[in-house]
C-alpha cells in the first residue's frame, strides 16, 4: 500500500495517482480514470478532479492509495 501525504487539505485524484507513482503523467491518469479503472473508497470514480482527503483510499491497477496527513 502506497501512502500520499495531503500537503493541503485535500489532493485530486489525478494527482494523487501521479503523485503515487501509479501513472506516468497527467494524461495517463486522465484517461484511466475516465476508463472506468480507478475506484475511491470502493467505488468507481470517473471525475479526475474528486478531492481526496485524509482516509480516502484509492485502488488502480492492483495497488492500494492510501491518503494520510
């Protein structure tokens, strides 16, 4: 399980991907999260944009996000 630490209060879905290692770029985490194959707190999210904050948990690709101050 991978943690992001919020630097704000919250972080977006895209960056928090990015930010995890789990894609490349902007753009990769853009179309994978518009696919479908990003789920939140178990539920699929298709907004790049979704805040996370503190205890979101993100699954992309067999890897577990975990979101933490």
């Amino acid at each position: 399980m991978e943690i992001v630490h919020l630097r704000e209060e919250y972080i977006k879905l895209g960056q928090a991907l990015k930010a995890a290692g789990l894609t490349g770029s902007g753009v990769e985490s853009k179309i994978v999260i518009q696919d479908g194959r990003v789920k939140v707190n178990g539920e699929i999210e298709t907004r790049r944009g979704k805040k996370l904050v503190a205890g979101d948990k993100v699954e992309y690709n067999g890897e577990v996000i975990q979101i933490e101050l």
